[in-house]
C-alpha cells in the first residue's frame, strides 16, 4: 500500500515540475520550423537603420543583406501573418505576440514616461520563459511606423535599457539600443500564421466526419 501512495505522490510532484515550468522543454526558445524569418540586426554593429523598412512588413520595402549581415524583408507571401517574434541571435532573449497588437501599438508617439502597453504571448530571458504575464513597451514617432522601439520588460527603458529587442540605431551611439544584441548575436524578427480557433474547430469536425463516414463503411 505505501508504494501505491509513494507511486501517486510521484506523480503528483513530476506533475507540479510540469505545470510550473521547472523541465528544460517548457523554458526553450519558441523558436522553431514554423516561423519565417523577415529580418535581422547584427550584434557587431550600430543595428539596423533603412529609413522606412519597418514592422507594417506590407509595405513592400526591402532592404538586403549588407556587409554585416543586417537585412529586411516585406512580407508579401505569404500574407497574412497573425504572430510576430522578436529573438535574439543566441535565443536567450525574446517576446512573441499577435502581429495586429504588435503593429497597432508600433505609430504611438514616444512620451518620456510612456507605460507599458502590451503583455507578450511569451517572453524568455537568459534562456528561460519567464513565468506569468511579461509586460513590454512598443513605441514610435506620431503618425508612422519607421523602426520603432520594442522592450523586453517595463516602460521604454525604464525596467533595464539593455533588453531592447528592436529600435533604431541613432540611439545606439548612446549605447541605449544595442546592449543585448551586441552580447547576443543579434536580434531577428520573424512571423507565423496560427490557424484561427474556428477553422481548427472546423477541421476537427472535417476529420471526425471522415473518421463517423470510415467506421460505418466498415460495419457495413
């Protein structure tokens, strides 16, 4: 009897291990086959400037690879990108979130003291998601979208400057928004389209209906 209790008490703890993200595979990058890289800054350089090749990745401006490796890409096919991830070179660093959420917010103008404004999918730092709901900062000029701010954690620069997952580099010379991808290979951007929940609830029921249809030619 006390190996059956010993049996479901460990159970119980592999179980609690799981469900608090202690296990190397829940504290992985999320970076995987199902993102498409669309562009790249370099961590041996200022970062990335090209005028107008922004996060609005419809507008059909391109910017190459360059002598360091810093490249941009419009994201003209597929269309239809609904997740978006900032990740730096080593993946030690990012913030995943819903691309209409991450573009509406990336035309806000740029207050000094400008909160928080949107609570990432899932962010990691060092290596490891980050438990519970991580609160970052995309910012811009008023009225358009050139390469806007995106942190990590915490208002613009205000929780740590130097987890500044995207921005401009005429703020680099300040050393303000290249720290983490000067110490971490870079930073990339890349999509993915997710299925919405209702085309995955109707594939199911397409498949069920195959599965009911198989079965009963079967009993026939």
């Amino acid at each position: 009897m006390k190996s059956k209790k010993k049996g479901v008490f460990r159970k119980l703890a592999i179980g609690v291990i799981l469900a608090t993200g202690l296990t190397s595979g829940a504290v992985a990058s999320p970076l995987n086959a199902s993102w498409t890289q669309v562009g790249f800054m370099n961590g041996t350089d200022g970062g990335m400037f090209n005028g107008n090749c922004n996060l609005d990745l419809t507008t059909g401006c391109t910017y190459v690879t360059d002598s360091v490796g810093d490249f941009w890409l419009p994201l003209n096919a597929p269309v239809g990108a609904n997740e978006i991830l900032f990740i730096s070179g080593n993946e030690e660093y990012w913030a995943h979130a819903d691309y209409a959420d991450v573009l509406a917010l990336s035309g806000h103008s740029y207050p000094a003291d400008a909160p928080p404004n949107i609570t990432w999918i899932d962010a990691g730092r060092s290596g490891a998601s980050i438990v519970g709901p991580v609160v970052g900062n995309i910012l811009n000029r008023a009225g358009n979208f050139e390469d806007p701010w995106v942190t990590l954690e915490g208002a613009h620069c205000a929780l740590n400057c130097a987890e500044q997952l995207w921005g401009e580099n005429n703020w680099s010379a300040q050393a303000r928004h290249n720290t983490l991808r000067k110490e971490n290979g870079g930073v990339g951007v890349y999509f993915r389209t997710v299925p919405e929940p209702t085309t995955l609830l109707l594939l199911g029921l397409g498949l069920a209906g195959l599965g009911f249809a198989r079965r009963r030619r079967l009993n026939d």
